[in-house]
C-alpha cells in the first residue's frame, strides 16, 4: 500500500517538530518536513526515529507554493508555522487549490473566525476538508468544555488556563504572538454577550493540581466567543495563560499595562531581547505544565455543580500537547470519515481522540465533579490517560 504523503509546513519549528516527532510513529504515512532552509530540515529529520519515511524539503509558502504542492503532491498539509495573527489564508488557498486537504494549529481570534466563510465553498468545490485550531484551543479546550457539560440543563461560567513549564522550548512565533495582543482588547463572555478586556493585564493565581499556585492572565484566543453562543453560556467565558517564571510573567504583564496605557506601541523590537533572556529566567523553573477548565451551572440531574478538569504535563511533555489535535484530525481524514469544507478542528474531534494521542507522554488528566447539596467532591482519573 503506496503511504500517503503529509507535509509539515514549519516542519522544524517549535511545534513542528514535535509534530514530526509524534507522527514518524505512524507506519502507513510518509512525512515531508519543510523548512525554509534546506539544511536545517536535514539535519533535523536525522535526529527524528520511526517506521514512517522523512523528506526533508527546502519550502518558503511565499515563494512558488503551488509548484512546489504540484511537486509533492501531498494528500494533506498541515500548517505549524505561526504566528496566525495577522495571517492571510493565501498559503491555506493554495493547499486547497492543489487538491489537498488542511490542518492547521492556528489559534488567532480574527484568523478562526473568518476561516469558513474564507474557505467552505472552495475546500467542498475540491472536495477536501479544511480544519483551523487544531491545537490546545479551541480544539482541546472545546472537547473538554463540551464532554464535561453534556446533558447539562445549563452553563453558567467557563473558566480555562493553561501554564506551560518554564523549561519548555519557546520559538519566535509564541513570542511574536504573545506581543501582539499584550495591552490590547482580548474577548471574554460576559454576562452572556461578547466583552472584552485587556490582555496579559488582567491576572489571578490558580491552583492546579501537581503544579501548585501559579499566576495567569487573560489571554486572546478564540474561546469565549466560540463557546459563549455555542454552549448558550449565560455569565461568563475567560481564558487565560501563564508562565512559570514570574520574572516573565510580570514582564510581560508590565509590558501589557504600558502599551495599555500608552507609554509603549509595537513590542516586536523586544522579541530577540526576550528570547536571549529566557537562557537566564528559565534556569529555576520546572519541565511541568497543565492546563485546567472550570465549569459551573446546573448539572443533568437539574442540581447545581462545578466541574474540573486538569491536565498535567511532567518531564516536559507539555509542548506536546499543542499538536495532538492535531494528529487526531489527520487520523480522522486518513480514515476517510470527514466530510468536505472548512470549519473549527473541534467539529470534527471528540475528547477520547486528542486522550488517545497522549498515550505515548506523561500526561494525565483528572475531573473532580463537586455536588454543593451533599457537600462532598468525587475524582476521578480519565481512563485513556489513567
């Protein structure tokens, strides 16, 4: 059987690959790593074992993309590159206008909400599929958000976050990304209707379980005005993020108050600095990170409830996790169980398909369901990561 080919636009980036990494694990699938240096995807794809066949390949999406997806023919392409703030969708038309089908990791508000309208009639006129957010959120963060409520008579407040380890590899793009909508208005759910507020300056301290308290602040993603209308949430949805490094966090947070303030415009200058610094605040952190969402409202059973599900990431694992929806997407077109057009990665995953993905790290989740009427907590370890 002749493997079908994937290529990795950002195939050595942060996330990339991870991604390759995960993926090489795969018998029947053949990978093409792009990198725009041809050298550096070499010497990546030797370090990278695994039954499936690596295809470094020299690729700039601004320069001839259609020949070179003429060349290659893949039967899907999947997007790591980043950042998607800002982002046009030439590179994803041209992937559909090769006979392609997508997958991206893209978690940009503005990029997320137009992408069906951009895309639908030309991904079903090829007839392929088109996925965006296929990453942490909103494909990991709407799967937990939609298991966890179903059934539910009704939602009252979202609250997510997710906090990295500190150790955790950080390229350009996350930076680049951060900055970009730091002192700006991020959305947020509230009192049932789309609001804003500013981001990276609004913070609290959480506390996840095996983490310990960490500090997080309101962050830009596509979440609250996703999920508001969708799960009918009547008070509110935030999301939010945090470093382990407080050195970084507040920076960032002081960072945010300036531009919101107006003492400071565009941050990209600051992009090399911060990274050269990392070399020096990243030394006392920890390779653990998690992620935790926190539902309340009233429950099947017409009974009031809160709900929590935490992830935990150990032996830095956690960079991981921004590319299993990913892999589970790709699983669901290989299967050829995917119907063409373009739309959010969630429609097209369930939770026990990003859960199965997780399988070869160390990472586990947990829910623990309070019920306020007899005052007690139950907890419970999720079977596929147990």
């Amino acid at each position: 059987m002749t493997a079908s080919r994937i290529l990795i636009i950002g195939g050595t980036g942060v996330f990339g690959k991870r991604l390759v990494r995960h993926l090489a694990q795969t018998d029947s699938i053949a990978l093409y790593v792009a990198s725009r240096s041809a050298a550096k995807a070499q010497a990546f794809c030797q370090t990278v074992t695994g039954p499936a066949p690596l295809h470094p390949i020299a690729l700039d999406c601004g320069k001839n993309l259609q020949a070179q997806l003429a060349a290659i023919s893949p039967f899907a392409v999947i997007d790591c590159s980043g950042p998607f703030q800002g982002a046009s969708y030439g590179t994803a038309k041209a992937v559909l206008d090769s006979g392609a089908h997508l997958i991206d990791l893209a978690d940009a508000r503005d990029y997320l909400a137009r992408f069906s309208h951009a895309l639908d009639a030309q991904a079903k006129a090829q007839g392929v599929t088109a996925l965006t957010g296929a990453s942490s959120t909103p494909a990991l963060s709407t799967c937990v958000a939609q298991t966890l409520t179903e059934g539910w008579q009704r939602i009252d407040t979202i609250d997510m976050c997710i906090t990295p380890g500190g150790k955790s590899e950080v390229g350009r793009a996350v930076i680049e990304a951060i900055l970009s909508y730091a002192g700006r208005d991020v959305p947020v759910w509230k009192d049932g209707a789309l609001a804003s507020t500013t981001g990276w300056a609004s913070t609290r301290r959480v506390m996840i379980p095996g983490l310990g308290v960490r500090r997080v602040s309101k962050v830009e993603t596509f979440d609250a005005e996703h999920l508001g209308p969708k799960l009918k949430v009547h008070a509110r949805v935030t999301f939010s993020a945090g470093l382990e490094s407080q050195i970084e966090q507040r920076g960032i947070e002081a960072l945010a108050l300036l531009r919101k303030w107006g003492v400071l415009g565009r941050l990209n200058a600051l992009i090399p600095p911060l990274l050269a610094a990392r070399k020096i605040t990243r030394l006392p952190t920890s390779d653990q990170g998690g992620m935790m969402v926190e539902i309340s409202g009233i429950d099947q059973a017409g009974q009031a409830a809160q709900i929590t599900w935490t992830l935990l990431a150990r032996n830095n694992h956690g960079p991981f996790i921004p590319i299993l929806p990913a892999a589970a997407a790709l699983k669901k077109l290989l299967s050829g169980t995917l119907t063409p057009g373009a739309r959010l990665a969630p429609s097209a995953l369930g939770l026990p398909d990003v859960l199965a993905e997780m399988q070869p790290y160390q990472i586990t989740t947990q829910t623990i369901k309070t019920a306020p009427q007899a005052c007690e907590t139950t907890a419970r370890a999720d079977p596929l990561t147990a």
